[in-house]
C-alpha cells in the first residue's frame, strides 16, 4: 500500500487566492512526521512545514499551514494569499519514527500553477 | 543553516561508462545520508541509505553492485553509477538528517541530473 497519497496531479489557483493541495498517509507507526516539500523547476528541494503525529495544533509557517486531521490520515496543505512564485511541485512525504530509519516516503506530488 | 551540497549538478556520460556522484553536508556531521532518485514527472523514491563507516542499505530492487555508495567520512558520501545505461537517466538526489533525534532536520542536496547517451 502507498504510505503516502497524493491524488491531485496539478492545481490551479489565481494570484492572491488561497489553495489546498491534498495528502493523505498511511502507517501503524503511532510516531511520525509529516512534511511538506516545494520542488521548483531547478530541482531543489525546499523544506516548507512539518507536523508531528503527537502535535496538538496544526502547524502553520507563514503562508503555509498544514491541517491536519489524524484520525483521517490527512496532512493537507493550505497555502493562502498565493503568489506567482509558489508555481511549483509540491510534495507530501512521511517519516515513521520507531523504525529508526530517518528516511522519508514521498507522495507523487501535485503541480501547482498560479495564474495572474 | 544547514546545507548539503551535490557534485556535478549535471552530467553527460556515454552508455557503458561509469558516473561518480558526491555528497557532502557542509556544516554538520552526518552519519548517515540517503540517496533518491527521481525521474521525470515522478516522485522521489529511496535508493539507499548510506552509513558511515559501514554498508550501505539498499531498497529492494536497487542493484547494489551497480550503485555503489561509499560514505567515507562524516560529511561525504558517494554514488557511483557504474557500466551507466540510458535507462539510468535520473535525477539523483541526497539527503542529509541533521541529527537523529530530531524528526524533521532533514537536509536535501541541489540534486544530480545524469544523462547518459
């Protein structure tokens, strides 16, 4: 099974708007993170958010928020007020803490588009 | 903050030849780093994961004698695409965990992108 979902292969979203980019996860794992990751053209991979399996609140980092709801599986990320910079792949990826393994399972990601 | 750098950020290799590939946190030891692949329009899926001092552990399916990683000191781990194909056209990526303690330190390099012809 995928441990990670991403279902919408690309999104639009007008300047200045608020959009939310789908992730849905998939561990017995009760300890684990989830990450938000911004791939531009160039290749890089830009950290954007992180919550933890154990967070009371959702985490929010500037524009980006992420909601997350744990008894869904799902870690969607909002990014508001949308700029024609944030036109990029955006990917959703997990760590699971008790296997030790320190590496991250990512989603298919999803194309963001912002349009003027 | 932490960076993690890759060398070459590209490269053109014959089919048959061999492609070395290096990784290197700048600032902050790291004992183990992880090499991604990604081709094109796709995710990032884990090759290996490579330990100081010790054999790396490749993903299943990963031909170990093919992509050798050597990871020789604490801030340098190399990929090495050996007898290269045109199927092994990638973009190849590191990653670096600051410290394993911390869930969400994780650093990636600029990423590799190999073409071979």
């Amino acid at each position: 099974a995928q441990k990670i979902t991403q279902t919408q292969p690309g999104m639009f979203v007008q300047e200045k708007e608020a959009v939310t980019l789908d992730c849905t996860y998939d561990t017995s794992d009760p300890s684990y993170g989830l990450f938000w990751y911004k791939q531009p053209s160039s290749g890089e991979m830009i950290f954007l958010i992180y919550q933890g399996s154990y967070d009371q609140q959702n985490a929010t980092e500037g524009r980006y928020s992420l909601n997350f709801q744990k008894a869904r599986k799902s870690a969607n990320l909002v990014i508001s007020a949308s700029q024609l910079g944030d036109s990029a792949m955006y990917f959703c990826a997990m760590r699971e803490v008790q296997t030790g393994a320190n590496n991250l399972f990512f989603g298919t990601g999803t194309r963001l588009t912002v349009i003027p | 903050g932490a960076v993690v750098s890759q060398h070459p950020s590209w490269v053109i290799c014959k089919s048959g030849t061999s492609v070395k590939i290096e990784c290197r946190s700048l600032d902050f030891q790291a004992t183990t780093m992880f090499w991604y692949r990604q081709f094109p329009k796709q995710s990032l899926m884990l090759m290996a994961t490579s330990n100081e001092g010790s054999k790396a552990t490749y993903e299943q399916g990963v031909e170990k004698d093919k992509f050798l990683i050597n990871h020789a000191s604490l801030t340098l781990s190399t990929l090495t695409v050996t007898s290269a194909h045109p199927e092994d056209s990638s973009f190849y990526i590191c990653s670096a965990p600051k410290d394993r303690s911390t869930i969400y330190e994780q650093y990636f390099g600029p990423g590799t992108r190999l073409t071979v012809t």
